[in-house]
C-alpha cells in the first residue's frame, strides 16, 4: 500500500506591484499575466538628475494621452503657491500633471536655481515623461519666471501657455521687485541676497542666478518661441509684481482684468476655465 499522499498547500500569488507603465506593458497582452492593477488617477514622486537631483511630483492616470509640464516662478516651491495644485486637480482625471522642483527646496526657505539650470531640468523631465508614459502630446504651462526657462528650450510644434509672463530683461525686472524693500531683504548680486516673501516665506538668491539673468533678453526669446510652436500669454490684469505689460505684435495674448501675479481668490477659477478651453 502506498503511502498518503503529502497534503496539498495553496500558497497565494505575490501582489504584482503597481509601478510604471513599463511593468504593466509587459504584463498586458501575455496569456496567464495577472490582471492589470486598475489606471486611475495616482500620484507619485520620483528623483530626476540635471544640474542636480530635483523631485518632480506626477499626478493623473499612466495612460492618459496628455502631459501637461508645469513650471513655476520666481523662488517659490512646485505648488506654485497652490496655483498649480488647483490647475492638476482640474484635469488630473484625465491628463497627467506633471510639477518639478526649479527651486532648491530648504525646511523653512527655498534657493533660486539659475534659469539656464531650470530649463535643464525642463528637458529632462520632458525626455523622462516620453519615455516612460509615451504621452501623445506633451503641454507646457509657465507661470512668472517660469515662461522664461520654458522659452529657452528648443521646442517646436508645441502648445505653450505663459502665465504673468516677464517681459522685459529678467535682470532688471527681478533686481527691482518691490519685495527688496521689505524689512529682512537683502539685495547683493556680486554675492548672497536674501529675499522676504509677501507670503512671509524667504527666497535666497546666489551670484550665479544674477549673472545667468544678465544674459537674457525674454522679449526675444518669447517671439522665437511663438515663431515655432502655437503660444498663448494670460497677463494678470492687476499684476502687483510686474505692472502692466506690453506684449510685442504678433504674440497672442489675453488678461484676466482683476488678477493679480499669482492669480488668487475669484481669478483663479477664471484662469483654470480658460486654461482648460485652450488644451482641451
């Protein structure tokens, strides 16, 4: 008589972690695979390399066909001051919100990063979202400074939106903001410069952000850009930062009229209505 046979033991099947769309197209498709972990929309962050390693925090579903790459201003962190967050809640259902860090980001102030090192940084997280979620087509929102690292990058055939856009010379625009004047700010641009926020948070600025801005002519730099792509300028009609701009013939250009620079209370849903009519 043989003997018993050795009792059987069901042993679960591993969870198949939810990662990048590399994983779940190589499970797609395969007769046997475990079933695809369900797209919704996620959020996740991940450490990118250009001048430095930055963060850049990514929202919406994996497979969504539009990347919209946010790019903040001036010293401020990826929310942009919430700005951003309220514009990737309006479309994280359906595109991917991409926002990275162009400032270094500290416990209690943040660093400005030269513009030419934030446009780096614009093409490497451009070249990691093609590649790693394969986006039909990849938007580009500035805000503030952020226009300009946007503006430096050999885009064509692109649909760009430029926020409270600077228009003259970065230099004399930044070393003239009415902030300097505040109690705590410090202005140097052969060495360190301290500037107080009018959020009560503070901004450190190096010699080499200033010598970089020198260099910049924007107004030549946004007409190259439209000249190639498909650009549109919103102008804070009540700008407390930047004034009253002039936008050069041949830009399209448009203006919230109670906005301010960062386009709080009533203008902000105005701005996000507008914005969704021009990359919907």
């Amino acid at each position: 008589m043989r003997g018993a046979c050795p009792q059987y033991i069901k042993r679960e099947r591993p969870a198949i972690p939810e990662r990048y769309p590399d994983i779940l197209s190589a499970m797609e498709g395969k007769k046997g695979a475990p079933p695809v972990p369900e797209r919704s929309p996620q959020k996740r962050v991940v450490t990118l390399e250009a001048d430095k390693p930055f963060e850049v925090e990514i929202t919406g579903p994996i497979e969504a066909k539009t990347a919209l790459i946010l790019v903040h201003g001036f010293g401020v962190k990826r929310d942009a001051r919430g700005m951003f967050t309220d514009i990737e809640n309006a479309v994280s259902d359906h595109m991917l919100s991409v926002r990275g860090d162009f400032s270094e980001t500290k416990a209690e102030s943040t660093r400005a990063v030269p513009l030419s090192a934030q446009t780096s940084r614009i093409n490497r997280i451009t070249d990691y979202v093609r590649d790693t979620f394969h986006p039909e087509q990849v938007i580009y929102v500035g805000h503030s400074q952020g226009c300009i690292a946007i503006a430096q990058m050999p885009l064509e055939g692109k649909k760009i939106i430029l926020l409270a856009p600077p228009m003259a010379s970065p230099y004399e625009r930044f070393i003239k903001t009415p902030g300097w004047q505040r109690p705590g700010s410090t202005l140097n641009v052969e060495g360190e410069s301290v500037l107080m926020r009018s959020d009560k948070s503070v901004t450190e600025v190096g010699a080499d952000f200033w010598e970089d801005a020198k260099k910049i002519d924007a107004e030549k730099l946004y007409a190259e850009l439209a000249a190639r792509n498909e650009v549109k300028i919103v102008l804070a009609g009540a700008d407390q930062v930047l004034g009253q701009e002039e936008v050069p013939e041949g830009l399209e250009k448009s203006s919230i009229g109670n906005a301010d620079h960062d386009f709080t209370g009533p203008a902000r849903a105005e701005l996000i209505q507008a914005l969704r009519k021009s990359i919907e």
